[in-house]
C-alpha cells in the first residue's frame, strides 16, 4: 500500500494542491520512481488476485491458476522495487 498520495485541497504544510507529498517527504526522483514502480505492481496484483478470485468462483480453475501465478509475479516485482527504495541512497547535488 502507497503513502504516497496528492494532497487536496488548499496549501498543506507548504505544499499545494498539485504537488504530491510523498514517502517521508523525499524528493529525490529516483526514491520516488521505485516506489511508484512496486505500487504499480502492488496495484497489479490486487487486480489479478481478485480475477483469480473470481475465476475459481466461476468454476475456471485453470484461468484462476494462471491469474494467481501473475499475482505472485507481481508481487516479487512490488518487493524488489521496495528493496531497491529502501536501500537507494540519494546522490547530493
């Protein structure tokens, strides 16, 4: 899950409405980029997990497997993009 969001609204502790806050208020772009990158994936294997879900209700055991393997797939990717931010140590200008 992302703690990323866009503020709404007026000013919110010096940030406007189109500025998007962000983990810890980093600004660096390629911190921002990984984890944009594993809430994509994060985003991506709800949305397969959910038609795995939905396929085995249906009877579709095979498409559900498959659906289920994406998510883990998408899942790995969402924590390797996390490790990678976690670990990524900004580079002063």
């Amino acid at each position: 899950m992302s703690s990323a969001r866009v503020a709404t609204g007026p000013a919110v502790h010096g940030i406007n409405q189109h500025q998007k806050l962000d983990y810890n208020h980093v600004s660096d772009n390629e911190y921002i980029r990984l984890r944009n990158l594993a809430d994509q994936a994060h985003s991506k294997r709800n949305e397969y997990s959910q038609k795995s879900q939905n396929a085995y209700k249906n009877g579709d055991h095979k498409a559900a497997g498959e659906f289920s393997e994406k998510a883990k797939q998408q899942l790995q990717l969402a924590d390797r993009f996390n490790l990678e931010g976690a670990e990524y140590v900004p580079v002063s200008k």
